[in-house]
C-alpha cells in the first residue's frame, strides 16, 4: 500500500503534467495565441467559416456597424504566425496557471478532463480519514515518547 506521501507526490506530477500540455499548448505561437488575432465570422453556403484578422494597427473595430479595419492583415495559420514580427502572446504564465487552476475548481470539468486527478484526491481522502494531521514536530515527538517507553519496558524485563 503506497504512503499518503506518495500518493501525494504523483497528485503533483499528475497535476504538472497536465498544466504542461495546456502551457505549451496556449504558448505556441498560432494565431489563436496571438494578442492581436480576432475570429471573424463569415457565413458562406450556411456554414460559419472563421477568419482570422490581425488588428495591431486598428484603434477601433465594430463590425455590425460597418466600421471595419482601414489595414486588413489575415493571420489564419501557424506559418502566418511565425513570419510575423508584431505576434505577442494573448496569455502569460500566471494566466495559464489561473485558467488550469479555474478548470480544477470546477467539478464537472475536472472529472471529465482530469479524472486521474479525481481518483488520487479520492485516495488522499479515503486514506486521510479518521486521521487528524500532524506536523513533523509531533511526529518527531510520538517517536520519541515511543523509543523511550520501549526502553522503559526493556530495563523493567
């Protein structure tokens, strides 16, 4: 049977490994992840079709209007991205740490997206039962009390 330090080891790598793949997923440069990358809606056949405008230049766009962009630069593709000197990443470290700690908080999302997650806090639960928490000190000192009750025993005998 695995020690609730361990089991709360793996809780942490499987946490890390899942914030990894949406870290380097929401920091790859693709025009979703670009500051400047708006998805314009375009109905054609009766199907949305989604395009990607580049808005670094633009103060003010307000579509139904009719205010559109003076500069229309399409950024649709990964390669777009690459070749662009103005890209600027739309979310940073702290925002990608806040938006996976946001989808742990909410239940639904976190069983159907994390469910190795769910199972290992239900075993530190499960495990931790019955249990009040101790710090290293008192462990330190049940040890203690318990080395030198069994020294008593040993000179009594």
């Amino acid at each position: 049977m695995k020690t609730a330090g361990e089991i709360f080891r793996k809780l942490k790598e499987a946490k890390f490994r899942h914030w990894l793949v949406i870290y380097k997923k929401l920091s790859r440069r693709s025009p979703g992840n670009c500051k400047f990358n708006f998805n314009h809606e375009l109905i054609r056949d009766g199907k949305p079709i989604y395009l990607g405008l580049c808005l670094l230049h633009q103060e003010s766009l307000d579509l139904e209007n009719k205010i559109y962009p003076h500069l229309i630069d399409i950024c649709h593709s990964d390669s777009d991205c690459s070749n662009c000197n103005a890209f600027i990443h739309r979310y940073t470290r702290d925002d990608i740490k806040n938006l996976f700690d946001q989808e742990l908080k909410t239940k639904q999302i976190k069983e159907k997206k994390y469910p190795d997650i769910c199972a290992l806090e239900w075993v530190l639960e499960k495990y931790s039962e019955g249990y009040s928490p101790i710090s290293w000190l008192q462990a330190t000192f049940f040890k203690l009390k318990v080395f030198f009750l069994r020294i008593k025993l040993y000179e009594r005998n």
